[in-house]
C-alpha cells in the first residue's frame, strides 16, 4: 500500500479516465496502490453537478414530464408549444415541478463519466474532472491553514465568557488559566481573536496592551469561504451557458457612517429596476430576513421568476448562500475577488443614490419608507439605454403593473423628481444626519 497520503494530479487524470471506461473503484484503486474507499471518497468529494443535455433537446428534470398536460404557465400568448414540458423555462415557473434524480447516482461510482446515455438524458449529472478536482482539493487544503476554525456558535460563546472578564480588567493569561475546562481554545488563540476584532473586547480592554503602540490594522470580518464553493464567476458563466434567457439580479450593500444602519440594494439587469432595503445591521441574517419577506409577499413561483440568479461580492453579508438559496429558490453567484466591474450596472446605479445619499453621511435617521421614496425616485428617472423609457416603465412593461405595487414602487411624475439631498428635507423626512 502507497505511504503517501494526498493525491496527486496525475492520479486524478487516472481516476477520470479509469471512469470514463466504466472501471470499478477497487480497479482504479489497484492501479494507482491505494485503498479503494479513498477512491470512492475522492470521487464523491469532488465531483461537480450541472445540468446539460445534447443540443435540441429539452432541460427538463420534472417526474411528471412524460405526461404532463399544463400549459402557457408563463402567460405568454406568443407561446406556440403544445406543453409547458417542452419548454425549458418549466421547471422554474410551475408549482407541481418535482425533481427527478438518477437512481445511478445514488450508487458506485456515483458520476455519470463513462455513461452512454448522457447525452440524451435530461436529469442533473455528475461529472469527475481530473482538473477541477484538483483546484478544489488545493483550495480547500489552503482555506484549512488560514482563518479561525470556529463556528458561529462557538464564537458567540467564547465572546459571551470573555469579554466580560476582560472589562473586569482581568488579563488573559488569567481568564485560560481559570476557565481552561471551559474554553475551547488556547491563549494564543485568544489574542487573534481579539486582535482580528472577533471579539465585543478590543484590545484597548487590555491591561497592559494599551501601552504598546500597535500597527494599524482593518478590521476582519469572520467569512466561511466554503460559501464560494461551486459559485464562482466561473459557475456562474457557466451556468449562464446552461440555461436560457435567464435574468440576473446583481446586489450589494450602500454603506453610511461606519458602523451604522446599511442599505441592501437589488438591481435587475433587464430592466435596470433597483430595490432598496435599509438594515440596521451589515449582518447576513438581515439579508436572510429581507430574502423571507420578499418570498412571503410575493409567493414562492413569482419569487422564483423574479431572482433566479443572484450575482454579488464577496461582503461577510453574503457569506450564508444556502439561507438565501433555501428550497432551491435562487442562485447565488460571486464576482471575483477586488472586482467589482465585474456587477458594473449596480455599481453604476449607485451613484445616482450618491446624489441624495453622499459618503460619509449617516443612515440612521432614515426609515425604510425614505428609503422606499428615494426607490421611486430612481426608478422613474428616464434612462438613454432604455429607449428613454425608466426602469419602472420598463419592469411594468416585463412584469405587470401588480408586481411594482407589490414591490412598493410606484412612478414619480417627471418634472417632480428629486435626486439631490434636498429630497427628503422637501418631503418632510429625515436628512440622514
């Protein structure tokens, strides 16, 4: 039996093509003189799922899709197919969509290489790459040596303990020493936390620290990277390949003074609509909630059709995808690091909320009904790229008259918008001061 423990990309391309003949695990692991559950681990650990079918054919994954007789479920009276079943956008919109998955993946080898129908089938497929796995293999071996391996939870009790002792001026070597069957790291540990801003205390709180002079440093905030895991800018082209007419909503986060109340804002490429929503936190559970509310109001099919996929950066705000994709109701995609070019349209549109928002100026005194009104505003100014039409004209033309009163948009007049910091003093509403 081989001593070396990792895999190397060699024997990735190994597996791959040992796959593609259809070769058992305990064949390939033979092979390469390794134990065949380390085969069967790499391959379910690294595999990579999408959706594709051969040209002409219809992406269609529903167990009721040979029988199906629903019909014009987009409303679409241009619509010429005798059943939704034989669109692609079906799976999406209908509300008795259930998905069907291939019994061969439940079993060895678990992947579709070296399966003679996959061209031909219509179900989500599984697929080993030699290179791909590879990536994923270094980046989760890089990820596994930086950061701090503690959960959400373990943090907020380690804080709980901590900080309170730290205010009673108690040093650190103090509080390890007499709560060591308590705390689940060491004194080391502490410090980074501390130092990187995990913490209530700061070093400030200190005894001694204060009387050391320490380099400036920007406060860290904790992010699980595995949230970008199979939803990189690569995905999401890729994904964007794979499917048909698929709108993108683009979202980010306005910030006022350090520390204060935020804004969300959600930007649709389509129709360049932006919905805006004020937080008092920049916390992931903020954009979690304003995800529920939305789905609550609107209904789960309209939601569905509204935010298929979701492309934004890579804030600690956004670091939770799977609350925000929950029941498979979107997508969350992130740009690449330092890239904000990469969304350019809602960085764009912000600039126009700069207007009557400028940096520096606090978010505190603001209501979501000022920020609603600062929406409207926006969305009723008449844009060039859309035919001198506005993004409210525009989406109400997409979307329907309902879904805007349902969204809380309505159009301003005009000779009556206001985009300059004035807009709030006029309507008697707070200036954000």
């Amino acid at each position: 039996m081989a001593t070396q423990k990792h895999l190397t990309l060699e024997d990735r391309y190994a597996i791959q093509h040992a796959l593609e003949k259809r070769h058992s695990f305990r064949t390939i692991a033979r092979s390469l003189d390794k134990d065949p559950t380390t085969i069967s681990k790499e391959v379910r650990r690294h595999c990579l799922s999408r959706y594709y079918v051969g040209p002409g054919r219809i992406s269609n994954r529903c167990v009721h899709r040979q029988h199906c007789t629903i019909n014009n479920l987009c409303a679409n009276k241009k619509c010429r197919k005798a059943s939704c079943s034989l669109c692609n956008q079906c799976n999406s919109i209908c509300a008795d969509f259930e998905e069907e998955l291939c019994p061969r993946l439940q079993r060895a080898p678990y992947v579709c290489n070296g399966c003679k129908t996959r061209e031909s089938c219509t179900l989500m497929k599984s697929f080993y790459k030699a290179q791909e796995a590879h990536q994923k293999y270094e980046q989760t071996l890089s990820d596994s040596r930086t950061g701090i391996s503690l959960t959400d939870e373990e943090l907020a009790y380690v804080d709980a303990l901590v900080s309170p002792l730290i205010k009673q001026n108690q040093s650190i070597h103090h509080i390890c020493v007499h709560n060591a069957d308590r705390l689940p790291i060491c004194e080391r540990t502490l410090y980074t936390l501390i130092d990187r801003c995990y913490l209530k205390a700061r070093n400030i709180d200190l005894v001694r620290k204060p009387r050391f002079r320490l380099r400036k440093k920007k406060v860290e905030k904790k992010i699980d990277k595995a949230c970008r895991t199979e939803r990189t800018m690569v995905d999401y082209k890729r994904y964007l390949d794979e499917q048909e007419e698929v709108v993108t909503i683009q979202m980010d986060t306005v910030e006022g003074r350090k520390g204060g109340k935020v804004i969300l804002t959600l930007h649709f490429t389509n129709c360049h609509l932006m919905l805006m929503y004020l937080r008092d936190h920049n916390t992931s559970q903020t954009v979690i909630d304003i995800f529920n509310k939305l789905e609550e109001d609107l209904g789960e099919t309209v939601f569905r059709k509204l935010f298929p996929v979701v492309l934004t950066d890579n804030g600690s705000e956004f670091s939770n995808p799977k609350a925000l994709e929950e029941n498979q109701r979107t997508r969350i995609f992130y740009c690449d690091v330092n890239s904000p070019f990469q969304k350019g349209q809602i960085e764009k549109n912000h600039e126009l909320i700069r207007y009557v928002l400028p940096k520096g100026t606090s978010f505190d005194g603001l209501t979501q009904a000022d920020v609603q009104l600062l929406a409207c505003h926006i969305n009723s100014y008449t844009r060039k790229k859309l035919n001198d039409k506005s993004p409210t004209e525009s989406f109400s033309f997409l979307y329907g008259d309902e879904l805007l009163h349902t969204l809380g948009i309505e159009l301003v007049p005009p000779h009556t918008i206001n985009l300059s910091p004035s807009l709030f003093k006029k309507e008697g509403l707070s200036d954000g001061n």
